[in-house]
C-alpha cells in the first residue's frame, strides 16, 4: 500500500512514530556511550568528587649529640584552613576564628569571604588555639597537624645543624646534607565526603602508612661545644674582629667534637639575621693560612731528609733579597737560627731556605699529601677544595711565598686535618660529623666509623715535628698558651689579607693550631680571628682561646696531667677530682691511682653512693692521711627510693635528672655545665615535690702566668 493511499491523520501518525523512534534510539545510544563506552572515565571522576586522597607527613629524624643530647627536635603545631564555598555564615565564623587565634576579624573575614574551595587561614599555630578551633567545631574549618622544627639549645651547633624551613625542608648544615634521610616517607589516606565537601565518614582508610625519618647521631659533645663558643666569643668581642672560628677534633678518629662560627645565630629564628651569619666558615671559607702552612715545608723536609732539626740557616736580620726579584721579610730580625728556631720563632725567611732545600716538587707532593686543594670528604655542605696551584703554573717566586702560606689557600678545617695528621703518628683522617643513623627506638641503621685517607709521613717524623712544635709553646711564638699540667704542641699563624688588590698592612686573619696532651693527644683545635682589632699576632690572640678551651675540655674529659717535676718529683699541677658516684671499688681504685689520690671505702654497697670531696675540687698539693677521700658505698637507686638525697656534684645536667627522677623533686637549674652544689646536700631526706636547687658550672683549670716569646 503506497504512501498516497494512507489519509492525511495515518501520515502524521507514522511521522510521529518515526520521530519517537529517532529519539528513542538516540536517548539509548547516548546512555550507552555513557554508561558503556564512558563507563571508568565518569566512575573515576565519581570517585574524586567523594574520595578526597590526604597525604600524612611523617615525623621529621631527630639531631643528637654523640651522648643522646637533642640537638635538633619536634615540636607540635596545627595548621587551620578554610573551605569558604561550605560556609554559611561568613561573617559569624570570621568572629570565631578571630577570638580563637587572636587575629583580626577583618583579615579572618577576608580569608573566608568568597566561593573559593581551600585557603590557609593560619599555618604553625599552638595547640591551645587550635584545640579552640576544634572544640567550636565551625562548617568550613579544618585544623591540621604538622611539625615545626626546634632546636633547644638555640645557638648551640648552629653552624653543624643547619636549619629547617617552614615546610620543614633541610636548608642548611646537617638538615641539608641528610634531608633525605630525616624527611622520611609521605603516606596517604582516604577521606570520604557528601555532595558540599563534608565528611561523612568518621574513619579514614589508610592506603600507605607514612614511615618516619632516621635520627643522626653525631660527633657532637655539647659539654665541649659550648666551651668552645663561650670562649670564642669572648675573642670574639674582645678583639672586635669581623669573624672567628674554631673546630675541634679526636685526631685519632676524625670525630669532630665541636665547631663554631661567630657571628652566630639561632636556627629557630634563621630568618632574622642576615645570611652571611649562616656561612659554616670553617668548611666553606678559603684563605691564605700564613704561618701555620709552615708545617707541610717542615714536615717534608725532616721526611726527605733535607735538613736536621739542629741544621743552622741565616735569617738575614729581617730582610731577604731573594734572586727573583721578591723581599722576604721576618716580624722580628734574626740572624743565625737552627731549623728547630726557624719553626719556632715562625722566621718566614728561614722557611724560604728550608724550602729551597726540600725543592719546589716536593713541597707541591707534601702539599697534596696532606690534602691541599682537595676536599677533606667531611659530611656537611659546601665545603671548599682550597686552591693550590698545579706545579706547572709555579712562578719562580711561588717558593718564596707558599713556603709560609701566601700564593695558597685553605681552609680551617684542612689545615686543622694536617695538624691532626701529625698527632695521629703520620696518618691523615677524613674529619666527619654523624656517627649513625638511628631509627625512632634508638636502633642503630647505619655506622659510620673513622676513615683512613693515607699516611703523609712516617711515624718517626711525625714524632720529630710533634718535638718542634713543642718548643714553639714552650720558647718560641707560643708561649703564651702553655698549660702548667699539659705539654702543647701548636703553631702560631698571622697573615696579611688581600684587599683591593694588595695585602694590607692593618688587616689580618690571626690563628693558632696545635694538639694536647703532646705525648698523647686528645685534641687537635684550631682557632682562627678574622680581623682582630688591637693586638694582632696569633699566639696572643687565637692561642688564648685555644688554651681556655684545652684546659677545660681535659678536665671536663679527666685527661690526667703531668704528675711530677722532672727535677724535684714534686707534684707540677694540682688537678682536680673526679667524681666516684656509681662506680665500683674497682674502678675507684683505678682512677684514684691514674690521678695520685688515697681512697677510703665506708658501708656496704657494690657502689659509691657518696664521696667526701666534691667533684672538680683541686686536687690537694700535699698528700696526708688528712687528704684521704671516704668513699661511701651503697646502691644509689636504693637510696633515691628511701627519699635520700644523692651525689650530684660533678654530673651533667642530665645525669643528674636522670638520679632525681625516682624522688619527684622540683629541680632548679642555675648556671651551664656539670653541678658545682647542691641543696639538700648528698645523704639527707628530701620529700616528694620538694625544691632542689643546682648550682652548675663548666670545670676551669689553672693557668700559668703569659710567657715571653717571639710573636706570629
């Protein structure tokens, strides 16, 4: 039946039908490129709109001292955000949230005004504001945790440690060097809201749990680092100089003990000094050394056999016209001078002379031995090489000027090394910083251990030259950093600096460099001045802050000094007292006998629990029956528990805490360093939550009156 025969109502039906038919296939054809074809894109977005993935920070690694000390920490802090497309009532939240965070309403109306999704309203807030926040529970607000870096002891270490930022990234010192390591790993969890971003599931699904970052362990000892920057910026404003620096090491080891730079800074408050306080000058300035370059000359020319220590060579009264032109002059004239002399008056001349014995290839060798130009390998950033040119770029004159530390450039801590060399019988070590890596249960992951880097000279000429530099403290530049108790073996240095294209005449970088106990070395240290103001030459200026810092580290360290005059016998030094409480009898008596002490045990007890003289005290000159220490035995944890009083003289702060803590007491700190006195004294009873007031103070031993000598 044709089209023509249907009446004109049947062809607007089939047209209808047509048309319902189109949209019907069309309708079906786009729910299947939806639902089919379209099916993962729109259930992914699906999933985004009600899953929101949350990354979870991890708790940054702690910085210790080498005894557990906490260099570098966590503290707890709160980050308050705003959703402002969920709140309702913008102006009443912004009222809340100016009353809870003490901010003005005006900024916290402007932060949540808008249809914005996220914005940071106040980021590192404490806990009792946040805690306000959460309990006013506002539509849109958020306070989330994070941690801040702090570091307790402010300015302590501060060139070692570095600082963290804001987001608690390394940015400098050690929190550079090993971000990686205490950053840890991110994990994530997931959070499901409703259509207007709430959440609507208390219980959030952890996807992967975040892992905490190492702790470092370190070389650090903050007894003896505090020393050193308490006696450096004693220089340091004594002298006014535009900078200064020491480091101290164990040259067996390599283990740094201490370094500090002035000016100095708080790390908590990086941003309020200006950058150059940052800079670790120890590891990242060059300089021209002077003087105490003269050891790599010396060393070199007692190993090739050069010269003899009595070998004489003529100093020119002061004045060297050498053949190339240059004139080489000494501080002070000299005529004739052993080699022993040379080194130790610091005749630059006399070097000169040495040096064109030992011979321009051989001073280049002894240079690199001794790790001139080249890294020291030291685990903090952005240590400079130094420079020393390569032997075919020597002038004629080179031998006239880097024979006494001018044309070269080092820095403190490779000249400090070469030192420590000579005090380690010839071997060279890499001086380094972090000891482990620790997890947050104190389970050691990872050592690091002393490194050998090569012998530079034998044990016997090391041997000599350490003789050498004994005589510089006791005749020569030195003397005004001898020890009554400990031989010193050190070297003076004063260099002119290169200003504006020549060396001035009135700008100087002073320094003195050597290691104690001579025969046995404990310490090498190296103290430099940058620009004293007054009196100017190394060994009355850095040598001062070398022999403060001596003294009182080895007594802090109970190094025993020297016991008797070769002459007479009678004692040279008096000492001072070691502390017995906690040890046995056996250690006491092996103490007392090293330091020259009668002992006498009283009570019963595998340890001492009391000591009649207090710890630090000088040792008695005269030894009688009256002098005897009575050392009473007992067990100091069981008279903590009877509510007596312990020993505490003699312990560091935290040793003391550590015996304080069973008995509950208020405890006064009054001072830095080991306790002095104590109240209630050792033995009487003390109640719980009572006062208990400690007096502290860093161990200082006697010094000799200021030598006489030459000056460098």
């Amino acid at each position: 039946m044709s089209l023509r025969n249907y009446s004109q109502m049947q062809k607007r039906l089939l047209l209808l039908e047509g048309a319902v038919l189109s949209a019907v296939l069309c309708v079906e054809g786009r729910l299947v490129y939806l639902q089919v074809l379209k099916h993962s894109e729109f259930r992914q977005l699906a999933y985004h709109q009600q899953y929101t993935p949350k990354e979870t920070s991890p708790s940054r690694g702690m910085i210790e001292d080498r005894s557990g000390g906490l260099l570098a920490m966590n503290i707890g802090l709160f980050n308050v955000c705003a959703h402002p497309n969920q709140i309702a009532d913008k102006a009443g939240t912004a009222a809340a949230l100016s009353r809870a965070l003490g901010l003005s309403y005006s900024e916290m109306l402007s932060k949540v005004s808008g249809d914005r999704s996220f914005v940071w309203v106040a980021r590192q807030v404490p806990y009792e504001r946040s805690e306000a926040i959460e309990t006013l529970k506002l539509e849109g607000i958020e306070a989330t945790r994070e941690q801040r870096r702090f570091y307790p002891d402010h300015e302590m270490a501060a060139h070692v440690l570095g600082f963290a930022g804001l987001d608690n990234q390394g940015l400098d010192g050690l929190e550079r060097k090993f971000d990686g390591v205490l950053t840890g790993k991110k994990g994530l969890v997931i959070t499901e809201r409703d259509a207007s971003g709430r959440v609507v599931l208390a219980d959030n699904e952890t996807k992967k749990a975040n892992v905490d970052g190492l702790n470092l362990v370190t070389t650090i000892d903050q007894t003896i680092q505090h020393i050193a920057q308490v006696e450096l910026e004693k220089a340091f404003e004594k002298y006014r100089c535009k900078a200064a620096s020491i480091v101290v090491m164990d040259p067996h080891s390599g283990e740094v003990l201490a370094l500090a730079n002035y000016p100095n800074y708080d790390p908590n408050h990086f941003g309020d000094v200006p950058k150059e306080c940052w800079r670790d000058r120890v590891v990242n300035d060059e300089f021209e050394p002077g003087s105490t370059f003269k050891l790599i000359a010396a060393v070199g020319a007692l190993e090739e056999g050069a010269v003899n220590e009595d070998d004489k060579f003529f100093c020119e009264n002061g004045e060297y016209h050498t053949d190339y032109g240059r004139v080489v002059t000494d501080h002070e004239k000299h005529g004739w001078l052993t080699f022993r002399e040379v080194f130790g008056y610091s005749s630059n001349i006399g070097m000169v002379k040495v040096s064109m014995k030992l011979g321009k290839d051989n001073l280049y060798r002894y240079a690199k031995r001794f790790g001139i130009g080249d890294l020291t390998g030291i685990d903090l950033p952005g240590e400079s090489p130094g420079k020393l040119r390569p032997l075919e770029k020597w002038s004629g004159l080179s031998l006239t000027s880097i024979p006494y530390g001018y044309e070269v450039s080092t820095t403190p801590l490779q000249i400090l090394d070469a030192y420590a060399a000579i005090a380690n019988k010839g071997v060279l070590m890499r001086p380094y910083v972090v000891k482990a890596l620790a997890d947050a249960n104190g389970r050691i992951i990872r050592e690091f251990g002393p490194r050998k880097v090569r012998r530079v000279c034998s044990v016997k000429t090391a041997k000599r030259m350490t003789e050498m530099m004994r005589w510089v403290v006791e005749k020569g530049t030195g003397t005004a950093v001898a020890l009554p108790s400990y031989d010193i073996a050190g070297k003076t240095g004063t260099a002119y600096k290169f200003m504006k294209g020549h060396y001035s005449k009135y700008n100087y970088v002073s320094s003195f460099v050597g290691f104690v106990p001579a025969e046995d070395p404990k310490l090498v240290i190296y103290v430099s001045l940058d620009d004293p103001r007054g009196l100017y030459w190394g060994g009355y200026t850095a040598g001062p802050v070398f022999k403060e810092v001596a003294k009182r580290v080895l007594v802090y360290d109970l190094v025993p000094g020297k016991e008797q005059n070769e002459e007479t016998g009678a004692p040279t030094s008096q000492g001072s007292i070691p502390s017995f409480v906690g040890l046995t009898q056996e250690q006491c008596k092996w103490i007392a006998q090293r330091n020259g002490l009668t002992i006498k045990f009283n009570g019963l007890g595998k340890r001492v629990a009391v000591q009649s003289a207090p710890p630090g005290a000088p040792l008695p000159m005269e030894r009688h029956e009256e002098s005897k220490i009575l050392l009473t035995m007992g067990d100091p944890r069981i008279d903590q528990a009877k509510g007596l009083m312990p020993e505490l003289r003699g312990k560091t702060k935290r040793q003391a805490l550590a015996l304080l803590a069973p008995l509950g007491v208020r405890v006064n700190f009054k001072g830095e360093g080991v306790v002095r006195a104590q109240f209630p004294p050792a033995g009487r009873s003390i109640e719980n939550n009572a006062p208990c007031d400690l007096s502290c103070d860093v161990p200082v031993a006697k010094s000799v009156p200021l030598g006489q000598g030459g000056n460098s």
